[in-house]
C-alpha cells in the first residue's frame, strides 16, 4: 500500500510566524498561540453558510425522528464526544439522539489509538451496531480532511441512506456523495501539524455552533434561556429556579416549589405559574406544541382569554 503524501494539506504545512517557535521565551509564545488563535472566529465566519445548510439538514432530520451522528478519529473524535455527551445535561434531550463514534471506541478518549483511523472497514460495522438509517445525518469529522476512517464513514452512511457530510480545517476534495462539506481554513499551526490547536479550537466552535442551533430551532430555548436543562444537582437546581423566577416573576422559594411540583422539569414549572395550573395539564400544553415553551404560553393566554 502506498503511504498518501499530505504535504498538500495546509493543516500540515509549516507556519512561517512560528518557525524559531523553539527560541521563543514563554510570554512571547503564549503571545504567538493566542494571536494564531485569534484568527480561529474568522474562519469559522467564513464557514457559516456551509454550517447553516447542514444545520437546515440536521434539524430536519431531527425533526423527523433522526438523530445526528459525529464520527471522527483522534482529536477530532474526541470533540465529537464531548459535544455530543453535553446535549443531554443542557438540552435534556435522549442520549441517543446526538451520538459520537470515535475511532478505537470510549478507551481511545483517554488512550492515543491514532492507528484506527487508517482503518477504512471499522466504521460500517460501528454505525450498522446503532442501525444507522436514512432518517439519520452523520457528520464526519477530521482536520485533514483525508482520515480513512472518517472517509469510508460517511460513504457507509450513503449506503443505508442517511444524509452525511464533513468537516475539515483545510480545502480538500469531498468524499464521494457527501452531502455536504464544512470548510474552515484555520491554516497552518504554531507546532506543525498539531491540529489540536487551531483546528481542534474551530472544530469545537463549530460542533457548539452546531447542536445549539439545532436545539433551539427544536424549542429547547426560550428567550436565551436554557428551558430545557435537567435540574440533577444544586448547581442546576439553582439555576433552574431562577429561570422559573426570570420568566414568571416567582419568588425563589416558589420557584424551587414549582420545580419540585414539576419534576424538576423547567418548562413545565413555567406554563403552571404563568397559567395557573397543574403539571398534568402544563404538560399536556406543552406537548401540544411540541415542547415549544412559546407557543404553550401564547396557547394558553389566547385559551384564557376566550373564557
């Protein structure tokens, strides 16, 4: 087999503002790695056409019953991970409806196994283990572009008829059917081709630009407000309570009533205080609409207002 030559790539290319990186004191390369991170918001700006035409595909999808998928090798598995392992505790959304596959599984998190990611023949049998669907999209990650992994990932996602695209910090030719390719030139790193930095940074912006914007388009926002969040310890419980407080005015000692009374559920303690009713029937209006907290509150003062 021949070993691919990626000296084309520009996540692997020297940069020339780092090259006496090693004669550098620690203020003058502390100052060097925050001013090449600075310019990591910029590429991500340029990418956002990119991210909200898959963003409209995921939400779809999710809408639908689908679930979004990260699969990535290294570094950029790892994000996928964290990513997707935040959206139940923030969103209170089903483990299983953002899920991450890293190449070498849950030991490679702790435990470099940069090997896997050669392996062209892992990911179809990952993802046939969760029976990936066409009502699923998959987003494959990788800074280079050229993971073998990654690669072969998002055609096994074509095969069994979900969307799927990828998301790479270089210009690269997509994968053959990729629905769509996220672009964000992040350029050459302070250490070459530590791709944990600039592109590790860009990937993480654009992974929590991606599952925030898919959950509040799916309602589990209100104003800027996490709604949906899972009150599971006192630091939750505490800022659970003052969202109740923040959207209906209750004191705190209500507020944490109305939570217990809800179990725990924000949105529901919401709709019982600003409609004056139980969690039986805050729920039902809630499910009305879909878990929208907007829409249950406008339901329920036009409802007030005809009787």
């Amino acid at each position: 087999m021949t070993l691919p030559d990626r000296a084309g790539l520009r996540t692997e290319q020297r940069n020339p503002r780092s090259m006496r990186l090693d004669t550098l004191t620690v203020e003058e390369c502390v100052a060097l790695i925050n001013e090449e991170d600075a310019t990591v918001p910029a590429a991500v700006a340029r990418a956002a056409p990119a991210l909200s035409a898959f963003i409209h595909d995921a939400v779809r999808a999710l809408r639908a019953g689908g679930r979004l998928i990260y699969i990535g090798a290294g570094t950029s598995g790892r994000l996928g991970v964290l990513d997707a392992a935040e959206c139940p505790p923030t969103f209170q959304t089903d483990p299983n409806t953002v899920v991450a596959i890293i190449a070498g599984g849950d030991s490679a998190l702790r435990t470099s196994s940069e090997s896997k990611e050669d392996d062209p023949h892992a990911p179809g049998a990952e993802l046939d283990a969760i029976n990936i669907n066409e009502r699923d999209i998959l987003l494959g990650v990788a800074a280079g572009g050229t993971t073998p992994y990654v690669r072969a990932a998002i055609a096994h996602a074509k095969s069994r008829g979900a969307r799927a695209g990828i998301l790479a910090c270089t210009p690269i030719d997509p994968p053959p059917g990729a629905d769509h390719t996220i672009i964000i030139e992040t350029g050459p790193e302070v250490l070459t081709g530590s791709t944990r930095m600039k592109a590790g940074t860009a990937t993480k912006l654009a992974l929590n630009t991606i599952s925030t914007t898919c959950m509040v388009q799916l309602g589990k926002a209100h104003e800027n407000l996490m709604v949906d969040l899972r009150a599971t310890n006192d630091k939750l419980r505490d800022r659970a309570a003052r969202i109740i407080t923040e959207l209906t005015g209750a004191p705190r000692a209500a507020a944490l009533e109305l939570l217990d009374r809800a179990g725990n559920d924000v949105k529901t303690a919401v709709v019982m205080r600003a409609r004056d009713t139980d969690a039986t029937r805050a729920r039902a209006l809630l499910d009305r609409h879909r878990g929208v907290l907007r829409d249950a509150l406008d339901d329920g003062a036009q409802r007030q207002q005809q009787q």
